[in-house]
C-alpha cells in the first residue's frame, strides 16, 4: 500500500521509521518532511494547511492511507476534506480535534461529565479577565484558547504576573487568535505524566506512559518550548493511576465526545497532572506528542498500519497493543536561543555514527538538505532517542548519542530524566 504522512517534525519522522517497517507499506509519500524524513519517504513540496493541494495529490498517487501527524490540520478540518473525497485517512474529523483545538471546549467538557481537572473560568474578554485576577489565589495558570505551538500555557506566581500574561495574551495577541478567548485554572501540584491512547470512536487502547520537559534550560527554567526532551515509561504513572485514569479518565473521555455527538477517532494525548487528591487531566491534544512520540513508537512492537486501519475501522477492540519490557529517552538537539532567536544553516555531521547500532535512532525535527549536506533549519533540530534495560542505563545511552552529533549552535538540556533518579 501507499501511505502519505502529513508534517514536517520530529513526531512525523517517527511515524515515518514505524510505518516504513510494516510489510504492507511499499511506498511512503510525506509532505512536507524534512531531511530525515527523506530517507524514508518521498518528500512532497506541499503545507500541511494546502488541504486542496493534498487532497488531489492523494488522489493523483492513489493513496491507500493518509495519516496526520500536525495539530493544526487536524483542526482545521483536513479529515474531513480527505474524507469528503472518499479518501481514507487517520485522525479525528475537526469536530472531535476541538478536543484540542479548544480549551473552553475541553475544560466544559470535563466539567459536565465529571471528569478530573483543575477548576476554571473562561474570559472573552481581557477586562473580564483582569477583574478576575483581582480576587483569585496565586499561582494561577492561564491558558490561550486555541493553538499556540504548545506554549500558550503561563504559569503566574503573583498577580503583577497574571496581568501581564492577560496583556500578552489578549491584548498584545503574543500568540495571534489563540489569546482571543483564555482559560484561567487553578494551580495544580504533583507529577506530569503524558500518556498516548489509539481511540476509533468507542475503544480507547492506552500506550505507554511518558514524561516531557517543555522548558527551554536545565532545572525547568527557561521558556516554555514544543519540548526538549522525553522518557518512557515513567515510574511515576504506577498500576494505581493505571487503574484510576481508566475508571475516571480515559473511557469516560471518548464517551463523553461520542455523547457530544463528536466521535473521535485517531490519537487522544492526555496529559496528567499526579496531584495529592488523585490524577487529573492537564489537557487534550488530539495527535501523537512531540517528543513523545519518538520514545513510545520505538518500544511499540504492533505493526502500526493494522492500529491506524482498526481505528478507522473501529475495530480496535480486536488489537492487542504490545511494548517492549524496556526504556526508551529522547534528548533534543536544539539551536542556541531557542525558542526565541537562533541563526538556521548549521552543517550536520555524526549520522552516521547511528548506523547499525541497535536501539540508537536520531529523528530529524528541523532539517533540510543543502546540496549533499544536511543543514540545521528550525528551533528543535534532531530528537536523539535510545533505548536501555531500564530508564537509568536509556538515560546514559541517549546522552552518549548525542555526543556523536555535530552542528555550529548545538544547544541540548543535560537533565532530561534526571526525575528518574528520584523514583
């Protein structure tokens, strides 16, 4: 079969590498890709927002399957553009990606079908807001609305800070439309944990658990970023949790959204906060994670065109999800500055330092060729990932690959997994 991956990052590479391994797959199309990609796959010069452009290129090449690996597609409706067409393609139509398309949306949902979260109002407007500000508890967490590349999130300690973040939000539009509506929740305490789950409307599946570090520096200082890092499993997402996110969290999720009349079908990515009253839901996102992905795909042993098509199908209760007895972490290579100004261009060398070397990868996040070199060509450059027994000897492993990579403004966090220590 022919498959098209839709994206460019880190996320889309790893897709690319698990979907190259099914025997069923003899041609993969990505668009628009990256250098990494490339190796894998056929880049096509076509945005993931050019839904008219991808929807008569799948139809020219006779894809047998598309999958969506980018948020803002999703919400925009691009499954339902491929669906329209008669076209078959996985991820949740862009009534169901309001899951993550919407903050409002997902903290309303939550509320009316009891599901655990932190406690919340909405804001349309930034007078509003600030009035609100007046009287709340510190820290406070405000969030933009929609999309804003995982950093729409600001966590405010005093209330000078929480208007300023209004400001930026709302009035200054830091994160364009996004900040039109905004989210202000209650402060919660306790361990993040991000866990995957294959959804095809009434069964969920649950991945493997995963731990991110959204800030730019090492002691979680810094900005917030797409992410710098990741490991998988955590320690701290024991049977317990299991076992209260799967009463309290995860059906009642997917029930909720068919409820709605919103059946979602495709990736729900919860992230979790461990707060001393019990797991409660931090956000949605309606796609694999980046990077979580490229440290859950690796320990995944299912073929996953078979999981894509059971979605879809919804036949996913027939699909029994297997992974690896093991560890897997992702360190990020970054250009210096990220995320607010680095310089592009950077020549990359070490590549192949990875051949043949079992349970080392390296996804590209933002590459492009020029002329026989690969080049660095965005923020988050390369998602250095290993494997181990377990997450101490991963954690090892990943740092010594990244020692084999080279490029002009190499910036990388040295604690990714640290939290592994205090398990």
């Amino acid at each position: 079969m022919k498959v098209l991956i839709v994206g460019s990052g880190g996320r889309e590479h790893a897709i690319a590498w698990k979907v190259a391994q099914s025997p069923k797959v003899e041609k993969i199309y990505c668009a628009p890709g990256n250098a990494g990609i490339s190796q894998l796959a056929e880049c096509v010069d076509i945005q993931a927002m050019e839904f008219d452009k991808l929807v008569a290129f799948a139809k020219e090449k006779d894809i047998d399957l598309t999958v969506i690996g980018m948020d803002d597609p999703l919400v925009g409706g691009i499954v339902d553009a491929f669906e329209t067409e008669g076209l078959r393609v996985f991820g949740p139509r862009k009534n169901a990606a309001i899951l993550e398309g919407s903050k409002a949306f997902s903290k309303d949902l939550m509320k009316k079908y009891q599901i655990p979260s932190a406690a919340y109002e909405t804001f349309e407007t930034a007078e509003d807001a600030l009035n609100y500000l007046e009287t709340s508890k510190y820290p406070i967490v405000l969030k933009a609305d929609g999309l804003a590349l995982g950093k729409g999130v600001l966590i405010c300690n005093t209330k000078e800070e929480a208007k300023e973040g209004v400001k930026t939000l709302m009035l200054d539009k830091q994160f364009g439309s996004a900040g039109d509506r905004i989210v202000i929740e209650e402060f919660m305490t306790g361990r993040e944990v991000s866990v995957l789950s294959y959804v095809d409307g009434k069964t969920i599946k649950i991945m493997t658990s995963a731990q991110d570090h959204k800030r730019a520096k090492d002691g979680d200082q810094g900005l917030n970023t797409g992410g710098m890092g990741t490991f998988s499993p955590s320690p701290f997402y024991t049977a317990e949790v299991d076992a209260f996110c799967k009463e309290h969290i995860y059906q009642k999720t997917v029930d909720a959204m068919a409820a709605e009349g919103r059946p979602f079908k495709g990736i729900i990515f919860f992230g979790l906060m461990l707060t001393p009253e019990g797991p409660k839901v931090l956000e949605y996102n309606a796609r694999f994670g980046d990077p979580e992905a490229q440290v859950v795909l690796p320990r995944m042993k299912n073929d996953i065109i078979d999981v894509f098509q059971a979605c879809i199908d919804g036949t996913l209760d027939q699909i029994e999800l297997q992974f690896e007895d093991n560890a897997a972490v992702c360190v990020v290579l970054a250009s210096d500055g990220y995320p607010e100004h680095y310089e592009k261009g950077y020549k990359i060398t070490g590549f192949e330092n990875f051949d043949g070397k079992d349970g080392y990868y390296v996804f590209h996040a933002g590459t492009k060729w020029n002329g026989d070199d690969i080049v660095t060509n965005g923020g988050r450059v390369l998602g250095v990932v290993a494997k181990g027994d377990d997450l101490k000897k991963a954690r090892a492993n990943a740092y010594e690959a990244t020692e084999w990579i080279h490029f002009g403004n190499k910036y990388m966090r040295h604690d990714i997994g640290k939290a592994i220590d205090e398990a």
